[in-house]
C-alpha cells in the first residue's frame, strides 16, 4: 500500500453472508453507497448524446455481459486517442452485485464504473464502455485516465472476496492492462481510497493486495 490515510470505523448496514446473488430486487438502503463519485460528474447536459448503437454492443471484456450503466453517468470519449490509460482502480461496492448495478442504471444517481465483479461466481457485468470515462474516482483527472472496477462486498466482510472473485477479477485486471499496456505492479493497479481527494477506504484493509496482484502478473 502507498497511501498513509487511516482507515475509519466501518459501521455498514446489516447485511446476510455471501450467498448467490438473489437478482434483482429492492435496493438496500445505503445512504453513502458509492458517495463521492458525483465528485466526478459533469452536468448531464455539458454531455455529447451517446452514440448511436452503444446499447446493442458487445462487451469489451468477452467473458463479461453487457449490462450498461444509465447514459447520464459517463462521458463519451475516445480513449486512449484522447486521453491514456494509465490506471486500473479496485473499489469494494459496499452493496450487493444487484444493488450495485441498479444504483448505475437509476437515473439520479451520478455514479457509475466500467465493471462490476459477482462474489460467488467471478460473473463480470460491463457497465460503461472502456473507451468512455466513468465516474467512479472522485477525481475527474483520475477518471479520464483509469478503468474502474467494483467488487460485490462489503470493506468489513473478507467472506465477500472469494477465490473465484479473486481470480475472475485478476483475469480482467490483466486483460486491461494488456490492452493498454497498463504496467502490472501496485503504482498502476490502485486502491479507490489512494485516489487524491477521496473519502473512501476500499478496497479496505482485508482485501489481500500481495494475492491479488499475484494473481494478474500471472495473467
């Protein structure tokens, strides 16, 4: 770890141990999920129209499914033409993997990132187009320059990150880093709370760093 900010009393809302997911449902009440990511939004109508056909497209991770997150919430671009990417960043939902896919398609909610990892299967969801920016930083010059992806979990509950999880999420770190010729090491592959500026510890202290990393210089 390079970041020297304490990590805070996590005090999250009751929730079960890490079962399949139930699908969708009603979201959990979580007043602070993913706060901090409008840090990151510009006003929706400063946004070019999404382009035509977004929806109907593959994902850019093959094993992942396509589940995209509201327009509002990213911003078209033609990365890496015109910004790098120099940066995968890990977060840790603080939600379900339902929850967390409904809070990017609701329309009032200014948050969102390109993948979201299941717990109990390593299923993968694409959410915003790696080309496109989205809003999952807290840090406008960090989001144009990373890919971001969420975790099913909670910071407090290490249950959550299972070797199935790990691994799936490896796999995609690596495939991302390939791609962009992202350097495999820690000053590249970042926490969420080691982004300037942000108020969020994930993916916490029990998320296993020497693991995972591991794990994607294997891939």
């Amino acid at each position: 770890m390079t970041s020297n900010r304490r990590h805070p009393a996590v005090r999250p809302e009751p929730h079960p141990p890490p079962t399949p997911d139930p699908g969708p449902g009603r979201p959990r009440s979580r007043r602070h999920l993913l706060k901090g990511a409008a840090l990151a939004a510009v006003p929706y109508a400063l946004l070019p129209a999404p382009r035509a056909g977004a929806l109907a497209q593959a994902p850019d991770y093959p094993p992942g499914e396509w589940q995209p997150a509201h327009p509002a919430h990213s911003t078209p671009a033609d990365r890496p033409t015109d910004h790098p990417v120099d940066f995968v960043v890990i977060h840790v939902a603080q939600a379900s993997y339902a929850t967390t896919l409904s809070v990017f398609q609701r329309p009032d909610k200014a948050v969102s990132a390109h993948y979201v990892v299941r717990s109990h299967d390593g299923h993968v969801a694409q959410c915003v187009r790696e080309s496109d920016i989205g809003w999952h930083a807290g840090n406008w010059e960090y989001n144009t320059r990373s890919i971001g992806i969420e975790h099913e979990g909670w910071v407090d509950r290490p249950a959550y990150f299972t070797d199935t999880m790990y691994d799936s999420s490896a796999r995609l770190t690596a495939a991302i880093c390939t791609r962009y010729a992202i350097p495999r090491d820690r000053a590249h592959v970042i926490a969420h709370y080691e982004i300037p500026g942000t108020d969020h510890t994930d993916p916490g202290r029990l998320w296993d760093w020497e693991r995972y990393m591991r794990l994607v210089q294997r891939y």
